[in-house]
C-alpha cells in the first residue's frame, strides 16, 4: 500500500494495483488531474471534502471510477455515476475491500443539524488497513493499522482527537483535515498524537507517497 497525503483531507491510495482517491475537496488542488482512477470516495458533502467546481471534471477524466459518496451527497452536488455508500456496508474490488462506517457528521455546533458522514476503512489482503474517518470521530473499527487522523476541524477539540485516536489504537498515522491550522498549529497536534496515542505520526505534507509498515 502507498498513501500520498494531497491537501487536507484528500488522500490517494494506491493497492492491488487499484488507485483510490478519498475527499477531493477545495482545500487543495493538489488532486486536481488525476488519472487513472478506480474509485473515488467521498465522505460527506462539505466542499473541503468534495469540491463542487472541480470534482465533475475528475470523475470526467476518470471514466473507469466508481464514485461512491455519502447518499446526501447525491442530492447536493448531483454528481455523475455517483453511487451511494451507507455506513456498515462495504464493497469490492480487485481484492480490495471498502467498508464505511459511522453514519453522521461531528456536531459542529446544537443549531446546526448534523448531516451524513461515513468513514472509509480500506484493506487488502496482506496490506495494511487504513481508515479514513472524514468529520467524526465516533466510529472505532477494529484492526486498523493506518489512521488518518483529522488534526483540526470546527467540530473538535484536540482532547477528542487524542482520545480518538487512542481507540482507534493504530501503530501508524498521519494528519488530515489540517487545512485550518498554521504550521505551529499542525506542529502542536502532530506532536501530542506522538507523545499520547499508541499512533506514531508520519509528515506527509511533501505529497510524496509513503509506504507504511506490514
């Protein structure tokens, strides 16, 4: 398995010889003219997840992906081929497994409702398993031993997120969801998750693929 880390919470994941792309949103446009594709997973319908002006290009230039999304994602942004995942369904493909899980979105505040979110658990025989939880900290799948670990968000405190984070309890991570947070910021949670969860984070801000550990 290589993750590559492109921006925020959009995430490349190249096994089996599939390649997955996981949040495309508009927080980064590093993911922007990607080919070759065979899915595109999309967590929730906020546009730092699932980029309104863009996405429709990529799933365009990727005519063999499946996109599977959150189904209120269907109703927002009526992307083409776009094909609902529920929480505690999976599919697969290649021998690739994805499994979503969770169901709804972090609370961002009482007067705000909360809408659909479902984390991506990806695995593969003889890989190792990563989990992409998108805006929730709530579900806690077993035997994960990469977490994508969201660093800052309106909708969590970093108590949270090192509590999550030691649930989840994998040996290997790295930050996502940190397009709000300044470099001391980002050095600030990259730190705690080291020194108070079982998890040992990775820099992945060059974009450069990384392959973690068996």
């Amino acid at each position: 398995m290589q993750l590559t880390h492109l921006g925020h919470s959009a995430v490349l994941v190249e096994v089996n010889g599939l390649r997955l792309l996981l949040d495309p949103g508009n927080f980064s446009p590093a993911w922007h003219g990607l080919t070759e594709l065979d899915a595109i997973l999309i967590t929730h319908l906020h546009p730092d997840h699932v980029d309104p002006a863009n996405v429709p290009a990529l799933i365009a230039a990727n005519p063999d992906a499946r996109v599977l999304v959150e189904p209120s994602v269907i109703e927002v942004h009526h992307l083409e081929r776009a094909e609902p995942i529920t929480a505690d369904t999976s599919i697969s493909r290649g021998g690739v497994t994805v499994a979503a899980v969770g169901g709804l979105h972090a609370v961002i505040h009482r007067d705000i409702p909360q809408i659909g979110n479902v984390g991506m658990v990806i695995s593969a025989e003889g890989e190792p398993t990563f989990f992409h939880p998108g805006d929730s900290l709530a579900a806690v799948p077993s035997g994960v031993d990469v977490l994508g670990v969201p660093a800052y968000g309106p909708w969590a405190a970093m108590k949270e997120t090192v509590d999550f984070a030691r649930a989840v309890a994998a040996p290997q991570g790295f930050l996502i969801h940190e397009g709000l947070l300044s470099e001391r910021g980002w050095g600030l949670i990259f730190g705690r998750i080291g020194d108070m969860t079982p998890t040992q984070p990775v820099d992945l801000r060059a974009g450069q693929p990384w392959t973690p550990s068996a």
